[in-house]
C-alpha cells in the first residue's frame, strides 16, 4: 500500500475509511428474494449477519431475547447496569435525563457499583429461557474475574471485547489474560476484539477465537481519536484482518475464524461495505440505539463514556426512527440508509450480483471522494 510522507523523519501508510470506498455493480444482477444473508458461527446459524453491540443504551434482556427471534444476535454487557442493579430501568432513565455538564461525572458514581454474579447468572438465564442463543460480554480485565459465572449460566458465545486487545498484554503489575489458555479451556466459542491490524488479528486467531472483531474506538459515542489521538479507519482495517483471516486458514491447515466488523457502521452502506470488504457479519451500536425498543430510550453511550479514570466517549442523542423489527427489515420511512438494514444489503448484493455473504466479499470496490 502506498506510503505518504509527513515529514522527513515520518512516513505514514495511506488507509480508508467506509466513506472512501463503494462496491461496483458487475455484468450480472439478482432477485432480492434471491440472496442469502445468513452466516454461521461454530455450531450456531443466524439469518441475518447483525450482532447487536454490548452496550447498555442497545441490549437489554429483552432486546436480546428480540434479536435472536428476530434473526440476529444481542450481546449483553455483563459489566453493565443490567449486573450491577436489580433495577436496571430505573438507572437507564437518570443516565437519559442527566444534564449534558454533569453526566460524565455521574455516570461514573453510577458504574462504580459492584457488579453482582447473581445477576449475571439471572440476566443469561432469562434469555436463555427464551429459547435464543445466548451471548455475553466481559472485557479482557473482568475475564477472569467472572467468566465461570458466565459459563455457569450456560452462554453460548462468550465475547472478550475490549477499546483493543491483544494476544500478547504487558503488564508489571498484574498477570495478564493468557488468551490462549483460556479460549483452550473453554467449551464455547470466544470472539476476540477489537483489532485494527493484520498482525494483532492473526496473533488473535492463533489464540482459537472462533471470530476477531475488527475496530477502535470508532462508534459516534466514542472520543478516543481525541483522547488518545488513536483511530482505525474501517475499510483498511477489515481488509487487513480479512487478510489475516486468509492466511491463517492456510497457515492452520482450514479454520477459518470470523470477521465481524465493529465501529463506525453508522448506515446500512457502512454494513454494505464492511462485508464488501471481508467481513462476515457486523456488530452495531449507534445503529440499533435507534430502536424504540433500546434501553437507552434514544440515547448512545459505551463503555468509556463512564471509564473511572480517563473517559473516551460520551453520552450522545441518536433519537428514535422505528421498531427494532423496522431498523432491521424495513419498511423505512427514512431515506438515508438509517433503516431497513437488512433489505438494503439484500438489495446491494443483488445489484450487484452475488448471492451469499462469502461471494459478495469478492466484490469490486473502488477508491473515490464519495463524502458528502
């Protein structure tokens, strides 16, 4: 890839972002009703490639419980409201109704609260009851803290989601997560994230992580370009872990270990893209905060909006457009790709002439100024 010079003592490698690319129709075009959209994972089999995000302003139990009887797959945040109060709501309201000046600050008090195992195990038992897959999420630090919790209540995917993680943490002051231990360790799939690299994917996938998500930082509740001046620019990133992803399957002599981008899929094009550029399946926040069914009530925030020590995200207003069923599967009322996610990428896949997510990763993509 084409290197830029910024100064004598500094070059710099030129990347993209979803913004900067779009897919090319070929010779060929299909019927909608045509085209697959499902993906698979380990044992599990999903009609639509959309994970709703761990985050609290996006899946709830019940959000959870909808999305899997909807298709997809809901994420709870094991280290969100939902494990630290029994009254989860009445906590969700005094986010939503905090002023913008102090919310920062209160929201860190609100997140100091203990997490509680038992609430973790009710939490998975009640979707579980529900009769769809079941997945949670612990950062790299609460892993070993509470995974045997998590097991205990019997999820079925496990995800290890982090600002970033990697295979190979230093640390002098405590031991770090052996990932490969761990994931060896298991009896369930483990997805990994996020990576933003060609080398910390792989690293990552030769730990046995059924999937990497790719990203940093990227989601519109999130400051971390500012605060860290770090960013990962989507198109670039899922193909260098796409790539990843290619020669580990030689390397490994046929895992394949799935792609799911995560960050900065803001529209249903974003998703287009993202698959167009390797990925299998996408993992949403800002895009499903949307829905009139997220606990968040039409507020957005993640993780490091409330970090105890340095914040590197933000409460934002994202509103609400439609049902959680409409966001995914339409019909829309809006013509700027907020809804009807799904449909849109059917239909993108048919303009363009492929039938299934893993055809649809060889489509043409150009490079152009397509901002707006």
């Amino acid at each position: 890839m084409n290197e830029l010079e910024i100064g004598r003592a500094k070059r710099a490698r030129q990347v993209f972002a979803f913004d900067d690319v779009a897919v090319v129709p070929s010779r060929r075009t299909r019927d909608p009703r045509d085209v697959s959209v499902s993906w698979s994972i380990d044992a599990f089999q999903f009609d639509t490639p959309i994970i709703a995000a761990p985050m609290d302003s996006v899946v709830s139990p019940e959000t959870a419980i909808q999305m899997g009887r909807l298709g997809g797959l809901g994420v709870l945040d094991l280290e969100g409201v939902w494990t630290r109060y029994e009254d989860a709501d009445e906590v969700l309201a005094e986010i939503r109704q905090l002023p913008h000046d102090t919310a920062t600050e209160r929201m860190q008090e609100l997140y100091s609260e203990p997490i509680k195992p038992e609430l973790i195990t009710q939490r998975l038992e009640q979707i579980r009851a529900a009769g769809v897959p079941v997945a949670g999420s612990l950062s790299p630090q609460r892993t070993q803290e509470f995974h045997e919790t998590v097991i205990g209540a019997g999820v079925d995917l496990f995800v290890i989601r982090g600002t970033t993680v990697s295979a190979e943490h230093v640390s002098k002051n405590v031991e770090p997560l052996n990932l490969k231990k761990f994931i060896y360790e298991l009896d369930v799939p483990v997805i990994v994230g996020g990576a933003a690299t060609y080398t910390a994917a792989l690293h990552l996938m030769r730990t046995g992580a059924a999937g990497v998500l790719v990203g940093f930082g990227g989601g519109a509740a999130s400051t971390t370009r500012t605060s860290l001046g770090i960013h990962a620019p989507m198109a670039t990133a899922v193909a260098d872990v796409a790539g990843a992803r290619r020669d580990y399957l030689d390397e490994s002599g046929g895992r394949y270990v799935h792609v799911i981008a995560d960050g900065g899929l803001n529209t249903s094009g974003d998703i287009v893209k993202a698959i167009a550029c390797g990925a299998d399946a996408v993992m949403l926040g800002t895009a499903l905060a949307r829905a009139e069914e997220a606990p968040g009530g039409g507020w957005h925030w993640g993780a490091e909006a409330h970090h105890a020590e340095l914040p590197r995200g933000h409460r934002v207003e994202v509103g609400t457009i439609a049902s959680l069923e409409q966001v995914l599967f339409g019909p829309s009322r809006t013509s700027d790709g907020r809804a009807n996610l799904v449909g849109a990428l059917r239909r993108s896949m048919a303009t363009t002439g492929y039938s299934d997510l893993k055809e649809f990763q060889r489509v043409e993509v150009v490079v152009g100024s397509f901002r707006r």
